[in-house]
C-alpha cells in the first residue's frame, strides 16, 4: 500500500470507530440499554486491521485540505439526528474500508462489509427506539 491510501484508511478507520462510540454512548448512558450498547462496542473492537502502526505513521492532519468542519457538520437538532448522522458516518467509512481492503485483503474487506450491514439492521432497531422514547 501506499502512503496515500494508508491515509485514506486511517481517516475512515477513525471516522467509523468514533461514529459507532457516539451511537454506543447515547445507548449506553441515556438509553441504559446494555445489550444494544454491547453490540455496538463489539462492532467497534471488530473495526481493526492488522498493519495499525504503518497506517499511524501516514497521519498527516496538518495537510488534510478539509479539516474544517461545514455548517452542516455543526448543526444537530436532537438526539435523533446525532444518531443518524453518526449511522450515516460509520456506514460510509465502513464502505470505504471495505472497497479499499479488496485490493489487499479480502478477509478485511469482508470483515467491514459485515460491519455495515450490521449498521444498517442495528439503524433501524436503534432509531424506532429513539421515536418511540419522544
């Protein structure tokens, strides 16, 4: 791999990890909900790659051209749309990985393509909870 793409990974490594620990928390502390909390952390652990510290060496934050967050990234109205927007950030990262990962390791690819799916089941199951508590 190169540096560029291990750049690429290390961002959508840290974009998907950090998504599902914002969906793990609100379930974990506001919902109390601990098997949905546990499932979202073993997800998380699940959201790995064996080269870690080649990937860590390519982190280049200084020169990331969008590094500033859009407006859209600063408004949430509620609860319900933090979740959604961090599904909505963890699936597509987990989507990255996975289109990536082909070109090295299909077992990896295979791993982050379970990882969406997870997310797209554990979405719906998540969000009737958050309607239904309004």
């Amino acid at each position: 791999m190169n540096n560029n793409t291990y750049r690429i990974i290390d961002a959508n490594l840290n974009r998907l990890r950090e998504g599902i620990r914002v969906i793990e928390d609100v379930f974990r502390y506001i919902y109390n909900d601990k098997e949905l909390s546990t499932k979202l952390k073993n997800l998380r652990h699940l959201s790995r790659v064996e080269n870690f510290y080649e990937i860590l060496a390519s982190r280049d934050v200084q020169n990331d051209v969008l590094r500033q967050s859009i407006k859209s990234e600063q408004n949430r109205d509620d609860l319900n749309s933090i979740l959604i927007a961090n599904f909505k950030r963890a699936q597509e990262s987990a989507r990255v990985l996975e289109e990536l990962l082909k070109l090295y390791s299909i077992k990896d690819s295979e791993n982050f393509k379970y990882i969406r799916y997870e997310l797209y089941n554990l979405e719906i199951v998540l969000t009737k909870i958050t309607s239904n508590s309004k």
